[in-house]
C-alpha cells in the first residue's frame, strides 16, 4: 500500500537530486578532455572508471576511410547495392513528437532497402538545395551494419579498437556506419554501450550529459510509432506529405528524455536548470570516447560532397559493480518526483 | 517551504531503493574473488571501476614483515619506544554506544603513549588470559602510523603497492600498522579510500557491504563522544571502571551506520533484510583489496604469539566520475526516508 511522506521528507528528497547534479559539477570539469593521441589500455580505463569523454583529435587521420571515403570511392565500392535507409519528414528519426492534442509521441523513422548509389545523391543533392521540403534520409541502421550491409568497406577501418578491447576484455558487440546530411538530427538519448566514434566525412556537434542529468532530462513514458509512407507506389520518390506515423502494434511504451539542452525552457524540470551539458564538435578524423549512459543529441554538418559519414564502435558496457544500478536508481528517483 | 509528497510517489521511493539493493546483487557475486597472483594494473583497474573487492591469498607471504613480524623481532627493533594506544573498556573504539536511556552515542577511544613492549606483553598476556575483564588496548592510529610511530618497521614491507600506484596514478596517503588481539571490533564503517589490506599474524574477519548498502545500514547523526580516565594517576594500570565516556566539546555530531550485520534485527531498516553481506577471511600472508566506500566490520583471531598484527595502504578515491556523487545521493535518499 502506498504511503505518503511527511513535508520535510519531499524536502529533503528535492535537495538529494540537487545535490546529485551539483556536486557532480564541482567535481568534474564542464569541458571535455582533448587527447592528441589515443590513450593506452590502462589510461582507457581510468576513463571508463570515471565515466568521463575524451576526444582525440586527428585520432583516427590515418584510417583508411578518413583518407579515401569520398563519393568517388564509395560509389565504386558499393555501387547499387541495396542499403537501409531511415527515412523522415524532418529528420526525426528516434525522436520526441508534438501531437496536435499536446501528447507526445515517440515516432521512429520508415525503413527501405534502396541503392546505395541514389541514397548518396539523393543525400548530397538534398544538402546543396533545401529550398523544398523533401523526406530526409539517413543511413544509420546501428546493428553492426558496417561489418554486414557496408561490410566491403569494413577493411578500410580498424576491426576493432585495441585500447578498448583490452580495457573492456572484449570485442566490439557492434560497428556502424552512418551517412546522411545536415537536416537529421539525434535526439537525446543514452545506450547502454561504451562507444568510441570517429568522424569521416563532415562534422558531428555533440552536446552530452552524464547519467546523474537523469532527473534534468524528463524521462517518459511514451507511445511509440512508426512513419508509413500512404503512396501506393512503392518505386516513387517519397514526398512529405505521404509521410504518416501510427501507434506501432502491439502498442509499445518507450521511456525517453523529453527535455532538449537546445530549448532549455520546453518540458523542463526543476533540475534541468542546474546541468551543464558539454558540447563538443567532431572534425574528420577526430575520435570520440562517449561512456556509456551518457545522455547525447547529435547535429551534423556536411563534408565537401554534401554528405557526412561517421563510424562507431560498441562495447557492451559492464553491468556489474554499482555503476548500472546506481543510475537506474537516480532515473527511478526522478520519476518519482518529476512525474 | 517544505512540501509533501503524494502517496504513490512514496510507495515509487520505497521500490527505488528497493530495487537499488536487488539490483546490484543480481549483477554481483555474492562471494569476493579469490587470486592467486597480484594483478596488473590494468586488471587492478577493472576492479577500481567495478569498485569490487578482491583477495590475493598468500600475495604476501615473501614480505618481510610476514616473515619476520614475531614478539621476539618487534621488540628488538622498538623496545620501549612510545606508541600510541587506543584504550576501550569494551574493545569499542569508534564504536556505536547505547546509553542508559536508550540513546545513542558514537564512543572513541582513549589514546594514550605507552611503552611499545609494555603494549604488545599486554595484548598478548589479555589474549590468553581473559577471565578478569581489564581495558581493551589497540595500536592503530590510522594516521599513516607504520611511516612515522612504527617507521623503524617500514623497511620491512613494500614503500607502495605498484599495481595501485600505477592504476590510481597516485603514492599512498597512509600506510598503517595495526596490533591487537582478539577483544577488539572494528565497528561498520567506511572510507573514502581504496584500500589494500594485508594481514601479517592472525586472522581478520571482515563482513563487507557495496555502498549501495547505505539505505540498510541506518545511518544516523550521533553525538560524538571520548573515553577518559577517572583515574588521577597516569601511571597506573587502568581498570575498566576508570574508564567514562564524555560528551565531545565542542559538540561534535558523527554521521555513523548503527545497524550491525551481525546483529540483523536491531536498528534495522526495511531495507537491512536485502543486504547480502560479504564474509571474507585473511589469514597471514593474504592481501585484500576492500574498494572505496564499502561498509565494513572487522573482527580478528590471534597468531601463535597473542596479537594480531595487520598493515594497510590507504590511496585517496577519486571523487571525480559519478561515484561518489552518486553515493552520496543514495545516502541522501536513505536518510530521507529512514529518519
């Protein structure tokens, strides 16, 4: 049966989840860690103790894809192989939506097989003229695509990370790819993943936030769905307008943040206000370690061809230790109070 | 103003902390790993960042202190050279008291400079003969004792432990020596240390718990409190009926678990019984790692000679990360709920 609390324990209980985020940013540092080169499996770790990024910069300049994936060598590579595409009317894939009742949805993006030749112009093409509202496309299935779907370019890129495979005692659980342009956006969201990034083509903006955000970001429960495209004709090039998203069956509830550091004010919490999120741009060839459970929205800038292209590697993080269970616990406390 | 919390938001508490404990369990071992060679630092830092304790059993039997450390030896190097001695009626140093009236007071030790072999034939002559309850002596100052009082015996262990000051990037904050006999507890407490623990005659009995024990250990603010003699003269063996405790001036008020592992059922929370408490026992030669902030309770059984004679290496925790923050939070909460 439920109980209440006396007053001074809601008190006390506001100031525990204030505190938490407070003291979090006495104690570490509001700008990320620059590394000018990749750090040994021991320095790794004491990073992943810390649950805290770094980015080398030019950590990854002499990779295979960051000298040679441009157009040119994706296309001869690929050709019309058929790839999976996300495809959204405002590059929202993922992402938090606005009913117009005032509910929120959490709609996920149409998927198609189409060849990689016309989902690489069709990208670039939609970058250099925006002056019409078209279907936004991005590559991005994150299920290990590019040792699958990409895989005949997975030998332009290191199998795994070494400092990460021998800190964390395992291989990478996934490596994707991603190509798409400026107009997708990453909502805010966090994996249960160690996650070393490196930027190939264009430019990746991050702005991250560590777990203890929990109460900050307005976790809820929401409905998810799923765009459909209404145009029978399944060979024509998708409009917006044919762009619809239903209530997925059976109905599935997601819990996802629904506060955005970029519009501070729009379903705020009384804690937002006191995280700093870290932003951090990406440039090709730059490297990225985003520890798991980190809360992260990502923006994208395109390359000289009109595209951006990134690659990530998973690790399963580790479950065990406190760490998992201390923040399921600060999530649970903020939807007690926040909800 | 203080504000009060809706019912179900207080039955949401009480599963959040709830699941905390659970939760961690499931991921844990409930018993502590046993090695048999000391890690590297690397492996060393794959348990700082699980924060989980380990044994090397027998990882220092070559010191010179296992070897070496009988009556005959201590005596020949520190004769009757002053050291510092806790002195308890009950063998209660920083201990939780109840008084008459039900209260209760966190109770220190008298300290006291004797003559080190007047201190060790004490310890060891009380050990064997223990019909006559006489006051309970313990040399353990923990404050870097073994490199100052006992430095004449520090060239018989190792100046640092190299898998830790590697890992932790950091040089011991204290290095302590401990002699006593089996009529000392050491109370359920924590540190904001990691610590490595190496057990050079007798037996330590440690129960340990992970620091997301805090809502079960029902911490509470108590007065602080100091043996005193009520005997004028100083020379004099002390009697236990000499000994009074005495309220701090100024008033010092202690943050102290008072829920005993060994004692289940008194000052228990709703959250004690979730508890799985570690039990591990160092025998002479065996090193334990017991990570930063874990709670724990050590008991000890005698070596041939009457005494039990330990050393440990304090390094300084890291605060930065989430994890202290995050288990401040947890102690916050508890608090909230338990008081």
């Amino acid at each position: 049966m439920a109980q209440s609390l006396p007053d001074d324990q809601a008190s006390k209980l506001d100031s525990a989840i204030r505190d938490l985020i407070i003291n979090y940013h006495e104690l570490n540092a509001t700008v990320i860690d620059e590394l000018y080169e990749e750090p040994s499996a021991l320095e790794f770790m004491q990073y992943v103790a810390r649950n805290r990024p770094f980015v080398v910069r030019k950590g990854a300049e002499d990779w295979t894809a960051v000298q040679k994936w441009d157009s040119h060598y994706l296309l001869s590579v690929l050709g019309d192989s058929l790839v999976n595409v996300a495809i959204t009317p405002f590059g929202n894939a993922d992402a938090v939506l606005k009913e117009d009742d005032g509910s929120l949805s959490y709609v996920k993006p149409l998927e198609r097989l189409e060849p990689f030749d016309k989902v690489i112009r069709y990208i670039s093409e939609q970058e250099s003229n925006q002056e019409k509202a078209t279907p936004i496309k991005y590559a991005q299935t994150q299920n290990d695509n590019l040792r699958n779907e990409y895989s005949s370019l997975f030998e332009d890129v290191p199998s795994d990370i070494p400092f990460a495979r021998i800190a964390l005692r395992k291989n990478p659980e996934a490596v994707n790819f991603w190509l798409g342009n400026s107009l997708s956006t990453t909502s805010l969201h966090k994996d249960n993943y160690e996650n070393i990034y490196v930027q190939v083509r264009g430019q990746k903006h991050f702005v991250i936030m560590p777990p203890v955000a929990a109460a900050a970001v307005n976790e809820q429960s929401i409905s998810g769905t799923t765009y459909t495209s209404t145009n029978g004709d399944e060979e024509a090039e998708l409009k917006v307008e044919d762009l619809k998203h239903t209530l997925d069956e059976p109905e599935l509830i997601v819990p996802v943040p629904t506060w955005d550091p970029d519009f501070p004010d729009v379903r705020s919490t009384p804690y937002s206000e006191l995280v700093k999120p870290l932003r951090v741009t990406l440039n090709e060839g730059d490297m990225m370690y985003l520890p798991a459970q980190w809360y992260h929205k990502v923006e994208q800038s395109c390359g000289d061809e009109g595209y951006c292209c990134a690659v990530n590697y998973w690790y399963d993080m580790e479950f065990g230790g406190s760490f998992w269970a201390s923040n399921a616990f600060a999530r649970d406390i903020a939807r007690a109070v926040n909800n």
